[in-house]
C-alpha cells in the first residue's frame, strides 16, 4: 500500500471513530432522529470506504 | 407517481439489477422510474438514460472530500462539511417525492438512506430500511430471505436476478435479459477476462498464459483480454509469456461502452464470476465461466442460453486441458464434457458428480421447504439429527418460559434461561451446518420483529419459537419414530417365538414394551391422505391375546406385523412430522 492510501485510511480511520462517538451521544441523549440518521449515513459510508469489502452482507454485522 | 431502485453495490449487480428495471418499466408503463447507483457506474447513465430510467449519482468522493483535504483534521468542520455534502446530494432527491423505493443494495449505508427518503416521502418501500428506533427493518419477505440464506457458504440457489426482482415484485421474462448494446449478431472474437473482485475468485495468472497460449491454437478469431485498470499489471505479465499477434491486450484500456459492445459482438467470453459475466448475460453471449467455492454459480452465474459452467473447490484446480477443451467444444458447437454445468432451458443443469451432493442438496431443500411449501427433505444418509434434536428442546424450552412468563409474570430466572437459549441457537450451527437454514430462518425473522410494547414483542418472539418448534419437530419426531420402529421390529423377533411356545412370562417387560410402542403409534396422527394401519392391527393382536389364542398371536406379529412396519416407515407423522403443520406455518411466516 503506498504512503498515500496509508494516509488516506489513516484519515478514515480517525474520522470514523470521530463519527461514531458523535452518533453514539446523539442516540444516547435524542434517540433516533434525523441528525443522527444522517450521521449514520456519513458513518456508513465510511466504514464501505475503509472495509472495502462486499457491501452486500455487511448490514448482518450490525445488529 | 415515481418509483427509485437504489443499487449501490459492485458493478455486476447494477447489471444483475437491469433485469429488474426493464420489467419495472414494462409493468409501471407511464411512471417515472430513478436509479441511483456509484460514481463508476456513471458512465452507464446513457444506457439507462435510452431506457428511460433517470439516474443519479451517489458523490462518494465529494461527501468525503473534507476528511481527506490537507486542511482536515478539525473534527467538527470536517463532519459538517461532509453532511452538507449528504443533504446537496438529497436536496434533488427529496424534490421527486418517490412514491415508492426498492432498495436493491442490502447494505447498511443504503438502508439509511432509504430510510431518510421513504421518511420525507411517504415511499413504499422494499429493502432494507429502518425502523423507527434505527434498528434495520427488512419489511419484505424476499429481502428477509436474502439476509438469512444468500452468500457464499449458503445454499441458495437463486439467482441474484430473480431476488432483485422479487424485491421488486415483478416477474422477469426473458426479454427482460437485454441491453441497449445487444445488436447484430456475433462474431468470432473471444474474450477473456482474466480478474476477478477477489483473489480468491480468479484464475491464477501462469495457468492463464497457458490457457492464452492453447486458445492461439484453437480459435480463429482475435483473442481480447479485458479487464479492470489495476488488473493492467498482471495481464501485461501474462501477454510477456505469450506472443501472438491475436491476442490484444485492452485491459483497463477500454470504456464501459466498449466493454459492452465487445461482450456483444464476442462468440464466447472466458472468466470468472464478474461484471464481463454479468453483462454477458444482457447480452446473449455464452460464457465458460471458471468457478470455485469462493463464489456461488447459482446466485451470480451466467445466464445466457449455452453459457457452461467448470467447477472446482479452488480456482487452481481446474486443469488449463479442461479449459482448453470446454471452450473449442462451445466455439465449434460440441457436446459439454461430464463435469460442466450447463445453463439449458432456463435452468442450470448439474453433472451426476454434483447432481446429488450433500449437504448441499439437503439444504437447499430444506430452504424451499422453509420459505415455500415444498416438503421437508429426509436427513443426508448417515447425517445425525442430533442438532435438530437440540433444536426441537431448545424451541420447547423457550415455549415453556413464555408461557410460565405468561402466567406468573416476568422473572429473573425466566430471562436467564432464554438469554441462554438465545445463545445455544447461535452455536448450533457450529455443532451441525444442517440446521443453519433453520437457525439463520429463524433469527433473521425474530431480526424483523419491529419496536412494539413489552407485550407485542412477547407474545411476537413465543410465537416465532412455537413455529421454530414446529419445523424442528419434523425431524426431532422422524428420528425418534426411527428409533421406535426399529426397536418394535427387534421386539417381534423376540417375542413371537415365545408366544408360540406360550412362555409369556420371559417376554412380559419386552412385549408390554412392544404394547406401548403399538400404541403410540395407533394415537398418532398421520398424514391427511394415509390410514393409520397401526389401530386395526393392534385391536386383532388384542383380540387373539384375550382368547389366548398366543399361535394366532405370533402370527400377527410376524406376519401382519412386520408387514406394517415395513409400511408406515416414511408413512407416520412421527416419520413425516408434522409437514403439513410445519409447511403451512413457516409458509405463513414468511
């Protein structure tokens, strides 16, 4: 892998785990609502991004 | 009125989706029909544009933009960025007002986003979505099917088409199969793609220069190697070790819009399970398509009439000489050879060394039986049913805890025992693969169980345990009645010898044994069109005991006996279980 795409998944990576505190504390304090639909949507394309796997089965991993 | 397909997976399932969309515009003549797919499948837009399909466009790399630019790193300004580029990318979206969304992705990012737009619209959807609370939500049974019994190491057998098209609630005809591109008639060029999505998907290099190397000699036409951009390494490896002025190299070289013309015009295209394959299929060009374990033929193979299908448990283990003589035996119209599996009337058509090869027959049966109304097929020879056993006392265990839960209220010891059932069915699978189906059935449909009352949910899940009960049964009563017969039979030829000698009292404990046996079976219930041979023949045997007629007695044993044994073995609810229960409530379910 070069330099760059480390770096790239390295930014995924951080972000991601910044996402999903924020999304946590949303669902903690609000429930599901729409700010924290959308951050799950940002959080999920993310996770497609840095897994690059299947996307097709992948929702079986979270529930 | 509008209807949006979202496909959002890899590209050969936007074009196993194109079945579904032509179907979508044959059967909704008159409403507007959107596809959103990626970035790399814009280049299709035209295709589908010609169609009469709107497309739009996920913008992965703008939304993602703010994490990757050199001034990143300011987390808030980052996800802000980000989620002003998801509600830009809306914005158009919401504007249409779906009536009505078909999510053909099964990922979570898309379940999401299907449940933004089906919130702000009203939609219909079918799909994967969410519930209320954010918990997934597959409100169709044909989406349920998929996430419980597709992928590798299952045993679905079918097409990834065909479930597009259920999701969608249409029925494919065979001109659902065609694309814009699918014009004029073939020629003699064959192409050979030689990647795959996965390493573990394709065909090792050096065995395809081999392969390049015996078509030069075999076929006439040009030999078009195609391929993705970063296959461009390895198939410029490959071409260093064959020289011919035949074989041209296009890997990554070409556009979407050739790639399909080439599939096209090609007599034969040679490769792995990938997009090449899939659009082959849109176009009516056979394929030899080289498949392991690694994939599953029956969801993602070639559909094309003709199309043949060489199969090993690794890549590597299909000989280049096999290759070799599959493609000149397609090209000059000769027979398949006796390991190939051919696409034929619509279906694929198994050689005899995989026709009955378990435990993938039994499963697959199994999943018919579970989700339509097929019977329940008989355990694989030797298989042990102990895992269906487990099965049946688990489901029974939780039905008991429901119902004291019922009666007395909830308690600690109640939630304990089911939190532990819960985890005893996760590892059954583990224990016996051949309760998977049932498992995997199972949860995916306590999964779809939406937000409700403490109640709801209660009387939800016992419900679902009392049909996980029933389908268990099937095999929990056939073996146990198994077991029954066979000790009834040792018991006859125990008994009747010394019933002709009247030495009753040697036999008393076996024959009263034997009694008991007779008449469990007489009280069973049988199936709807079967007599229960077992009353009759237990009421002479009595008859003949009260005049202590023992001669007659014996007679009846061996003969009428053992003559009734020998009947209701696969004849018996304890046998057949109790099918028609079990088929009709699991067809209810789903």
């Amino acid at each position: 892998m070069s330099d760059n795409a480390n770096d790239n998944e390295k930014k995924l990576r951080e972000a991601l785990a910044r996402l999903e505190a924020s999304t946590r504390k949303i669902l903690d304090t609000r429930g599901y609502s729409r700010d924290a639909r959308s951050l799950k949507m940002l959080e999920e394309m993310l996770r497609e991004q840095l897994t690059n796997g299947y996307t097709r089965n992948s929702t079986r991993s979270i529930r | 009125m509008a209807t949006l397909v979202i496909q959002l997976a890899r590209f050969g399932d936007v074009f196993q989706a194109w079945p579904t969309l032509n179907a979508l515009r044959r059967s909704q003549p008159g409403e507007e029909l959107h596809l959103l797919v990626r970035e790399r499948f814009a280049e299709a837009a035209a295709y589908l544009e010609s169609m009469g399909v709107r497309v739009h466009i996920l913008p992965t790399r703008k939304i993602l933009a703010p994490f990757f630019s050199p001034a990143g790193g300011e987390v808030l300004r980052d996800e802000a960025a980000a989620l002003n580029g998801i509600f830009d990318f809306l914005q158009p979206l919401h504007a249409v007002g779906f009536s009505r969304i078909i999510n053909l992705s099964f990922s979570p990012f898309s379940s999401f986003l299907t449940d933004e737009l089906a919130g702000a619209s009203g939609a219909v959807v079918s799909g994967y979505t969410r519930h209320n609370d954010g918990f997934l939500r597959i409100p169709d049974d044909s989406s349920a099917y998929f996430f419980a019994q597709a992928g590798i190491g299952k045993w679905n057998r079918y097409h990834v088409c065909d479930i597009f098209a259920s999701v969608a609630g249409v029925e494919l005809t065979p001109e659902d199969y065609s694309h814009p591109a699918r014009v004029g008639a073939k020629g003699n060029t064959v192409l050979v793609h030689i990647g795959a999505s996965q390493v573990s998907k394709s065909y090792p290099p050096e065995m395809w220069a081999d392969v390049l190397r015996g078509l030069v000699h075999a076929v006439e036409g040009a030999i078009v190697i195609v391929g993705a951009a970063n296959e461009r390494a390895m198939s410029e490896g490959i071409c260093s070790k064959v020289r011919s002025g035949r074989i041209l190299n296009r890997v990554g070289q070409s556009s979407l819009s050739e790639l399909c013309r080439w599939v096209n015009e090609a007599a034969l295209l040679i490769g792995a399970d990938s997009a090449p394959a899939q659009i082959a299929t849109l176009m009516g060009t056979r394929v030899l398509n080289l498949s392991c374990a690694a994939v599953n033929f029956w969801e993602t193979g070639p559909l094309a009439e003709g199309s043949r299908i060489l199969y090993a448990d690794e890549m590597h283990q299909i000989s280049i000489g096999q290759v070799l003589a599959e493609a000149a035996s397609m090209l000059n119209g000769g027979r398949p050879s006796e390991n190939c599996i051919v696409r034929q009337n619509g279906a694929y058509q198994l050689p005899v060394s995989l026709r009955d090869k378990e435990p993938e027959n039994f499963g697959w049966k199994l999943l018919q039986a579970l989700y339509t109304s097929a019977d329940y097929p008989e355990l694989p020879a030797g298989a042990s049913s102990l895992a269906f056993h487990r099965l049946f006392d688990l489901a029974e265990l939780a039905v008991d805890q429901f119902e004291q839960w019922r009666h007395e209220g909830p308690s600690a010891p109640a939630k304990t025992i089911l939190e532990s059932v819960d985890e005893m069915l996760a590892g059954l699978p583990g224990m016996d693969p051949l309760v998977r189906p049932v498992v995997d059935w199972f949860q995916t449909e306590r999964l779809r169980l939406g937000p409700a009352s403490s109640e709801e949910t209660l009387k939800a899940t016992r419900s679902l345990f009392e049909q996980l009960l029933w389908v268990a049964a099937v095999y929990h009563r056939r073996a146990e009645g198994n077991r029954m017969l066979g000790r009834a039979a040792d018991l006859v030829t125990l008994c009747a010898p010394r019933l002709r000698e009247y030495d009753l009292n040697s036999i008393q404990d076996s024959f009263q044994e034997l009694m008991t046996i007779a008449s469990t079976a007489a009280a069973a219930p049988t199936k709807v069109d079967v007599v229960n041979p077992w009353p009759e023949v237990l009421n002479r045997l009595q008859s003949a005991l009260e005049r202590r007629d023992f001669i007659e007695a014996a007679d009846i044993l061996e003969a009428d006996w053992t003559e009734v044994l020998n009947r209701v073995r696969g004849q018996l609810s304890w046998e057949g279980g109790r099918e028609g229960d079990a088929n009709r409530t699991a067809a209810d379910a789903n």
